[in-house]
C-alpha cells in the first residue's frame, strides 16, 4: 500500500495545478486530517470541508423545537451529538440538567422501543443527511406506537451543493462527493453539477487511497478538459442507489424549503414528514412553531467554516474558550465537526 500510495501521490503532483476541491463529508475530513493528506499533495491543490456533518448543520431552530417539547414534558430521543448543539435558548443537556427527560438512543429503533416502555410521550429528534432519512422513514411505516413521534431534522446533500456553487463564495472548481450519502441516493443527482456547471466530480470511499485517487481523477479530468461523475466507491455505490431507500423516503417525506446552521434558507434541502403520516410528526402532534432564530455564537465562526469558506484554525475562539469539553460552536460538536477533528488532528 505504501508503494502505491507513493505513486498516486507522484501523479497527483504530475498534473497538478491551482484547484480548489470541496467534499461534503465529515468522514472525509477525518481521513484527511488523521492521515496528514493535505501534507502529501502540492499546496495550490486545495481540499477543503464542505456541511459534511449531519449535526453541525442542525439550526437553532430545529434545536428550540425540541427544547419546547422537552419543556412540555415530551421525553426527547437523539443521538447523543445532539445534546450539545446549541439552539438560541440553550442545548438539551441544559434541558436535562434542568430536569426534563432527555435519552440518548443509537438509533431511531431504540427511540421507537422506549416509546414502547413508557407511559409518556417520546419525540426523535432525525438529525441526519440522506444515509440515515431511510431508517426514520422505515420506523413510521411500520406503525409505531401512538406516543412516539419524530422531529425530522433530516437534510438533502445535493441541494447544498446547488447553493454553494451558485453562491460562488467558495469558488469551488470539483467535488468529491461523500460515499455514505450516495450509497443511498446513487451518482445520478450530482450530474447536474458536471453538466451545467462544469464541475469534475468523483464519489468517494474512505480510506487515505481512496481519497488520494479522488483528487488524481479529477486532476486528470480537468486536465483533459472533462467534467463528470466519477464513481471510485464502486465496491459500495451504484448508479441508481438503493432504490428501497428511496421509495421510503419518497412514501413518507415531502420536500421542503428551509435553513441549514450557517446557511440562509436552501431550497428544497429538508425532509418533513407527509400528511398522511402527520400523527407522527411531532411539530403537528404537538402544535411546534418556533420562528428562525440566530445561530451565531459570539466570535464563533461556525457558519464560515461549514460553508467551506473558513478554516477552524482561523477562529479565535478555537483551540481557547471552544473545545470538545467545552464546544461552544456546533462544528466543535461532534466528532464528524470540522472544528472537532482539527483539535484532534491539526497541528497548528
């Protein structure tokens, strides 16, 4: 592996030239920052993180919405990345130091097995982006109990996508394209990116190599003047995707405008839950109406840095005051955060 490593890495500097590269994926980042990959290639071939974690792209919002239930009485089920976001009047670990009943879960089908225990209301709060939307989808169709209910957070990658590079405040020039996400959704949304944008795009696995021969093959695409859809995780993602998952989603989410933490609001990137399955949509069950609300943190530069357009080592904050016992901003999280692997694995 060393020996082919050393030679994709003498490709890459071959063809190199002045690109700027977004991937979407904080397992990506991860990899990246663990494996020192940005220390391997030419500096004017630029890597840099995109909303690629599912928790840190949760606005205040959605975090509000779930303290009110929490406030209510509701018994509040997430995963346990979700207690420290914060929203504009505070986190769920705050609502569960102030006595409301706040469980941590791994999954939706442990959320739905509580409900089935207890003789309380139970709320899932579905942070997540098209990898996980499936499971939630699968749960309600199975008929949970009458006291459980979820509070859909779940995200759309490829709308973001659309934002950023019409936005032009990255100046992206490829993407790579994360591997979870498109094992569910396949390589046929992104084509639109190559087609009417001309942006060299390759889907990507999650080992060093992977990510290596992600960057080589969109060098060698704008190299010879190509811009497509590339599919180096073939051993995991078709083209189609998996075609159960998204008949589920299709059955129980409808497509609707709204905020992302760092974002303004992006059109059609949010999975709400159809009418038909309105008895477990937690925001109708309980009459949930929280207006948008302000995600920055003072001095904190989590919006930047999810849009790609920061790095952590830029804040000032990071590193300081804001750290992974103490994260004052989302992407310091969890530990898919582009803030949170930079305190593990920067060496700045």
């Amino acid at each position: 592996m060393k020996n082919l490593t050393r030679e994709i890495v003498k490709r890459i500097e071959n063809i190199s030239r002045p690109v700027k590269i977004m991937h979407v994926c904080g397992s990506h980042e991860h990899t990246i920052m663990q494996n020192g990959i940005r220390s391997l290639i030419p500096e004017e071939v630029e890597v840099v993180a995109g909303p690629g974690c599912p928790v840190c792209c949760v606005p205040s919002r959605e975090v509000d919405e779930c303290l009110q239930l929490a406030r209510q009485g509701v018994t509040i089920t997430t995963f346990g990345d979700m207690l420290r976001v914060p929203g504009a009047t505070g986190t769920l670990a705050d609502a569960k130091a102030d006595g409301a009943d706040v469980r941590v879960v791994y999954g939706v089908s442990n959320a739905v097995e509580i409900a089935e225990k207890v003789n309380n209301e139970v709320a899932f709060m579905a942070a997540g982006f098209e990898t996980t939307a499936p499971t939630t989808a699968s749960e309600i169709v199975s008929g949970p109990p009458e006291n459980f209910s979820v509070l859909s957070c779940h995200r759309l990658i490829p709308p973001a996508l659309k934002f950023l590079i019409e936005s032009g405040e990255v100046n992206l020039n490829a993407l790579i394209e994360p591997g979870h996400v498109s094992t569910i959704i396949g390589t046929h949304p992104y084509e639109i990116f190559s087609q009417q944008y001309g942006i060299p795009q390759v889907v990507a696995g999650f080992n060093p190599f992977d990510v290596l021969i992600a960057i080589y093959l969109i060098l060698k695409q704008i190299k010879e003047g190509k811009a497509e859809v590339q599919n180096e995780y073939k051993r995991a993602v078709k083209e189609v995707g998996n075609l159960k998952a998204q008949q589920l989603m299709n059955e129980v989410f409808h497509v609707k405008s709204r905020e992302w933490r760092g974002f303004p609001e992006i059109p059609d990137s949010f999975y709400e839950i159809r009418n038909k399955y309105s008895q477990f949509n937690a925001r109708v069950k309980f009459d949930v109406h929280v207006e948008k609300t302000q995600d920055v943190v003072t001095g904190c530069i989590c919006g930047p840095i999810l849009r790609g357009v920061s790095r952590p080592e830029e804040c000032k904050l990071f590193r300081k005051e804001c750290n992974p016992v103490n994260p004052i901003g989302a992407c310091m999280v969890s530990k898919e955060g582009t803030c949170n692997i930079a305190y593990r694995y920067s060496t700045f």
